[in-house]
C-alpha cells in the first residue's frame, strides 16, 4: 500500500470501493468476477474486503490492514441493494479503467469517485435510438443465421425487433411497465407475425417470433447461472437461474396469451415456409449479427473491431467443431470448441492490452448461448408436449454444460490476469 492510500481516511476508501462495486455490478460484471475484482482492489488501497454479491445485492465487510488484527475485528459492513445489470461494454472499461489509474496514483480516491459517478449519465437519444437498431438488426441477423427464414420472414423478423427494442427503452424509465416488459413484448411479437400472416404474406411463424425475441431470450443469464454455480458461488447462481427461468416462462406465456386472443377474433396465420435465403446470406448476416452486438452491448467505438472479430471467430469455431466431430454429439461439441477459444482469447485479449475480457468474451458467446433451445422447451411444456418438451430441456442442458465446460478450459489454457 502507498503512503497516498495510507493518509487517506477510511470512509474514503470504502466510498470508492463501494461506488466501484455498483457500477461493476450495474454493468454486467458477474458475481465471481466482481468480488475477485473488489477483493483485489481493496487490498491495492489498504483493506480487507469480504465481498458477496448476487444479482439483487452486494454485501461487503471491510477491514483496515494498517491496524493488524485489531483492525480486522473492527469491521465496516456495507449492503447495497441494486436491480440486476446489464451488459454495457463501455461503462464496463470505464469503470475499470478508472479503478487502475486510482490504484497506480494517477487519480485521487475522490476523484475517482466523482468520475465513476459521472457514469451514471443516462443513455442520449442517439443511443437510445441505437439499441432499438440493435434488437431489429440482431433479430433479422438470427433469422437468416440459424432459422434459415425467407427475405419476407426476415423483414418481418426485423421489423419485430425495432418494436421489442422501443418497448424496452420505454421501460427502463418506467417501473410498471418494467416487470411485465418480456411478457408484453412476446404478445405484441407475436400478434404482429400472426396478423401479418393472415392479411399479408404466408410467414413461417415459430421463427419469426424465435427470431424478434431473440435479444430477451435469456441465454446469457443461463450461462452465467450455471457458471456460477460450477464456481461454488450457489446462491448467486440459482438465483440468477431463477430470474432466467422466470423471464422464459412470462416470453412463452405471452406468446400463448397472444395465440388465443388472435383465435377469439378469427384471425388464423397462414404458416407456410416460403423459399430459404440462399448459403451466402450467412456470411453479410454474421457482419450484420457482429454490428448489431457491439451496440447492443453498447460497446466503445474503440472497441466494435474486437467485438466484431469475437463474434465471428466464435461463430466459425462453433461451427467448425460441429462439423468435424458429428460423432461428439455435433452441436454441444461445437459449442464446446467455441467457448475454449473465445474464453482463451478473451482472457490473451486482457492480458496482453490491459482492458476487460469482457469485450471479448459477452458479444462472443451470444450466438453461442442456448437461449433459444430453453425458450423452445418451455413452449412445448405449455402445449402439453411433454416427450419434445423434455427432449429439448435436455438439449439445453448438455449445450449449457458444454459451453462453461469450454469457458472454464479456456481459462486454464491462458489464466485471466484481470477480474473482469
């Protein structure tokens, strides 16, 4: 510890760190890596840190190491109540990077709070207008990668993202709308393909709908959870699996709810699947796929390049693995293979340039991450499809196991040398 942070009072110190653990929190950063991150941090500044964080909360016991034993024994404890984050790459680096100049003695403990303060401007209109792109863009990109849709189903994929995306920007000023958003949204998802359908172009209506809820399927979240777990941090885990499956269980409701209300007023899709898009879309919607990412996860200029090589390489290994060893049950191989390679990239990223895995790491597993497989395996639950139902909850299973079980490998082929 440097005299600097040895002259500086105590409720400082813990001030700073507090500030830093809810804008690590509020940006995504995963309950292990966050304590790791906070942990390491108030040992930098002279202090013992105990630190547990879940998805709804931060609790941290801190302790001055300049008075010893005594000093251990006369803890500070601080609980912060928080809603659960969202990934946001720039606000992400940020943070971090404001953490490393305090710890170098670049920035005063003061004035690293005021500047992690200042990063809780809200998003501009320009912003704003760019997640909403991003829903509608990741959305087409998805129908055209994985569903193998028509140009018709596509747009009209594409045109349902533009609409969940500005039902979610509405929420987040709007606490009310807020809880019920994923619902709602899968009811306006689907009566928009439904009523299409009906009165303009035959769709195939499953994927379309797959498609413009892709961004609020909760993939991520279940990989999270379930890494969560496999590092023995439970409570954090199951909890996080709990808001997945919840969120999964109000999509699928929705979409239910606005089945049945299109048959009370006689409006019947016509659900045909029309030509596919020719091979060579896959590639220009991959780019689109890598572009649409890198503003969903609100990433910093700087940054999009890496964000859009992730996501490709991710994408080629994963399929690459599939392909090479059908014998390895294909798919949860490849996802396998594509989680190693991210995770060891993303891990060399952060090593060698100094700034968050993460950059690498989040936009990277998107296509990875199993969200659909869970969304489609409620669905049949709820049609009382139990035989497809279970099969694909399986699925998910195997292809969640597969992808931390790549992660983790990953990090042992090039151990992380930053929490994040």
């Amino acid at each position: 510890m440097s005299v600097q942070f040895a002259t500086t009072a105590l409720n400082t110190r813990i001030a700073f760190l507090v500030e830093l653990a809810t804008r690590l929190h509020k940006y995504g950063a995963a309950s292990p890596r966050l304590e790791m991150a906070i942990a390491g941090s108030a040992q930098r500044i002279g202090l013992s840190a105990e630190v547990w964080s879940s998805p709804t909360a931060i609790i941290i016991s801190f302790a001055d190491l300049a008075h010893g034993d005594e000093g251990r024994l006369a803890q500070v404890t601080q609980v912060i109540r928080l809603l659960p984050g969202d990934v946001n790459l720039d606000k992400l680096c940020r943070a971090d990077e404001i953490a490393d100049r305090v710890i170098a003695g670049e920035l005063d403990l003061r004035e690293g709070f005021r500047l992690l303060r200042t990063l809780e401007l809200p998003d501009t209109r320009l912003q704003q207008a760019g997640v909403i792109a991003s829903y509608g863009l990741s959305a087409g990109a998805i129908a055209a990668l994985f569903l193998h849709s028509s140009w018709v189903d596509l747009l009209v994929a594409a045109l349902v993202g533009v609409i969940i995306g500005s039902i979610t920007i509405l929420a987040g000023t709007r606490p009310r709308l807020a809880v019920a958003s994923d619902a709602i949204c899968a009811m306006v998802a689907t009566t928009v393909a439904i009523v299409f359908s009906a009165f303009v172009v035959p769709l195939a209506i499953k994927s379309v709908i797959l498609a413009g809820l892709i961004v609020l399927v909760p993939g991520m979240s279940l990989t999270t959870a379930v890494r969560e777990i496999s590092s023995q941090h439970l409570v954090s885990g199951m909890a996080r699996m709990g808001g997945a499956m919840s969120t999964l269980l109000k999509l699928t409701f929705g979409t239910v709810a606005a089945t049945q209300i299109c048959a009370l007023f006689d409006i019947e899709a016509r659900d045909f699947t029309l030509p596919a898009l020719p091979q060579w879309v896959d590639y220009p919607a991959l780019l689109v796929a890598a572009v649409a990412f890198a503003m969903l996860f609100r990433a910093a200029w700087r940054d999009w390049p890496v964000v859009i090589v992730a996501v490709i390489i991710g994408y080629f290994a994963t399929r690459l693995g599939g392909e090479i060893s059908p014998h390895l049950s294909g798919a949860p191989f490849g996802v396998f293979l594509g989680g190693f390679v991210l995770s060891a990239i993303a891990n060399g990223y952060a090593r060698y340039w100094g700034r968050p895995g993460a950059v690498v790491r989040e936009p990277g597993i998107l296509l990875l991450v199993p969200g659909s497989v869970g969304f489609r395996s409620v669905s049949y639950l709820l049609e009382r499809n139990a035989t497809l139902g279970f099969d694909t909850g399986l699925l998910l299973v195997t292809i969640l196991i597969s992808l931390v079980a790549g992660l983790m490998f990953g990090e042992l082929l090039i151990a992380p040398r930053r929490s994040l």
